[in-house]
C-alpha cells in the first residue's frame, strides 16, 4: 500500500517568530544560554545558563578536516612566503609553525578536537617541501626534506605539544560542561 506524506498544517507564529524555531542547540551556542517552552510556545531562557565552555572560543568551528586542510594550506603558503623572502629560513618557517598550530587547536570544534595534534605534523611535512633543499632532482629533494625534519624536530615537537596542550584544556572544560548538562 503506497503512503502519502502529508505537509504539517500551516502555523502564523513559526513566520512572526524565527528564533524561536531554531534548535536549542543553535540558540545556545548564539550566547544565549539554554532555552525552554512556555506554555504560549514562545521560548525563553533558562535562568542561570550559559553557552558551553568550549564554544566561547573565538574564531570559526572547523571540522577535523577542515583543520587539517588549514594547516597544511597554511603551513604551505608560509613555506613559499618564507623560500621567496627569506631565503628558505627553515628556523622561520620553525617559529611560523607555531602560531598556525594555536589556531588549529583553536578552532577545531568541540567534537573534532582530538585531530588537531594529529593534523600539525602532517602540516609540518607539507609546508616543508618548499623550504628543503631541493637540489639534485627527487632524491635531493627527499634528502632536503630528512635533514630538514631531523634538523627541525624542536619545532615539530613544540608544536605539537602546543596544540596537544590547548586541545587537552578544551576537551577537558567540554567534557565538564556536558557532565553538568
């Protein structure tokens, strides 16, 4: 037997009042605390409530993948800023990899938090390529790449323990934030 959908009847206030059809979840990480229905159905705040702790954090939400992409794009660009102006300065390109790793962990969303130290590393490599030195075809540039990861492995590792850091921090205030919901 074949089943129609049917459309839900047609209600004037949804139109009159947009916030109120948004999801609890959106109004909350709006700034405005969580939200309950009163008997009108218009919704008001819960006194005494606040966004979570992890989404006060400025800037955008990026998934992991979207963190990851950040950082190898912006670890890229600073490889081929630092090669052209610089000379390929692999002790800049060292101290340049550490505010992109901050704003990773940064804005990672709450949910993906935990790529953030796994995505730095990899961005690390990335950037690199244009930094080594690449003289001799594809094995020098191979042997470039080596000596620059052995060379720079203080940056690498800081680096990361930055981002493992500040993501270790923001995990734990989420997860004390969902435990008090």
């Amino acid at each position: 037997m074949e089943q129609h959908r049917r459309r839900p009847p047609h209600d004037a206030r949804r139109r009159r009042d947009r916030s109120a059809s948004l999801p609890a979840q959106a109004r909350w990480r709006a700034g405005e605390g969580r939200y309950t229905r009163d008997a009108g159905g218009s919704a008001r705040p819960v006194p005494g409530t606040r966004p979570a702790p992890g989404d006060g954090v400025p800037g955008p939400r990026l998934t992991g993948l979207g963190g990851g992409l950040f950082c190898a794009a912006a670890m890229l660009l600073l490889g081929f800023v630092d090669q052209l102006l610089f000379g390929a300065s692999l002790t800049l390109y060292g101290v340049l990899f550490l505010p992109v790793c901050v704003l990773t962990a940064l804005w990672v969303r709450g949910g993906d938090l935990l790529t953030a130290p796994v995505v730095v590393p990899i961005a690390f490599l990335a950037g690199l390529f244009p930094v080594a030195d690449g003289r001799g075809g594809l094995s020098g540039r191979m042997m470039g790449l080596v000596t620059g990861l052995a060379t720079q492995a203080g940056w690498l590792y800081g680096g990361t323990l930055v981002a493992g850091v500040i993501v270790l921090g923001r995990r734990v205030r989420w997860v004390r934030a969902r435990r008090r919901t």
